[in-house]
C-alpha cells in the first residue's frame, strides 16, 4: 500500500512539473510581447497555485484512508492470532485428555492381563 500511495504522490508532482516547464516554455517562445506574456505567467500561476490547493487536502484524505486501512488490517491480524492462539490450546488440551484416556485404557489393559495370567497361572498349578 505504502507503494501505491508514494506513485500516486510522484505521479502527481512530475505531472505538475511538467506542467509548469511545459506552460513556462510555451509561453516563452509564444509570439507575444513580454507584457502579455507576463499577464498570462500570472495568470498560469494563479490557477497553479487554486490546484494546488487541493492536493494537500486530496493527498491527506488518501494517506488518512491508507492509514485507517492499515489499522483495520493489523487489527484483524490480531483477531486471526488470537483465534489461532486458542485453536491451540484447544488441541493441546484435546490431545492432553485423549492421552490421559489412552494411558488409563493401557493400565486397566495391563491390570487386566495381570490378573489373567495369574488366573491361568493358579489354574496350571491346580492342574498339575
């Protein structure tokens, strides 16, 4: 964004540049006397100078937009961290409970298969 503004602000001065040089040459070499010349250079600057007017204000009304478009932006970005910030500790706590569950499922597995074998154990020796 801050590209885009700074050529919109170097379009706008080379324009007026150029302008002012092209104006400036062609009333010099116009087959004018010097006081009718004069008059239209005042004249020429008048004008130049009621446009100019309105590009502080043009320039000021795109940089405030380009600025509040940029807050909105940062501001979503953190909105977008803060929900993924939360979408993690949601899964960290899913995975924690999950593996809770699977480690008491594997011990009640190993009580289980203890108690079998001494089961099948007790039912060997009576056997023999």
């Amino acid at each position: 964004m801050h590209r885009d503004n700074s050529c919109n602000t170097s379009s706008a001065f080379t324009f007026l540049t150029g302008a002012i040089l092209g104006a400036t040459a062609a009333l010099l070499l116009a087959p004018r006397s010097g006081r009718e010349t004069r008059e239209r250079l005042i004249e020429f600057g008048d004008d130049l100078r009621e446009r100019a007017d309105y590009l502080p204000d043009d320039l000021k009304d795109r940089g405030t937009a380009i600025a509040d478009k940029g807050r909105e932006m940062i501001e979503r970005g953190r909105e977008m961290i803060n929900r993924g910030t939360d979408m993690v500790d949601e899964g960290k706590h899913f995975l924690d409970d999950k593996k809770q569950a699977l480690n008491a499922a594997i011990e009640a597995g190993r009580d289980a298969m203890k108690k079998e074998r001494e089961s099948l154990a007790e039912s060997i020796s009576e056997d023999e």
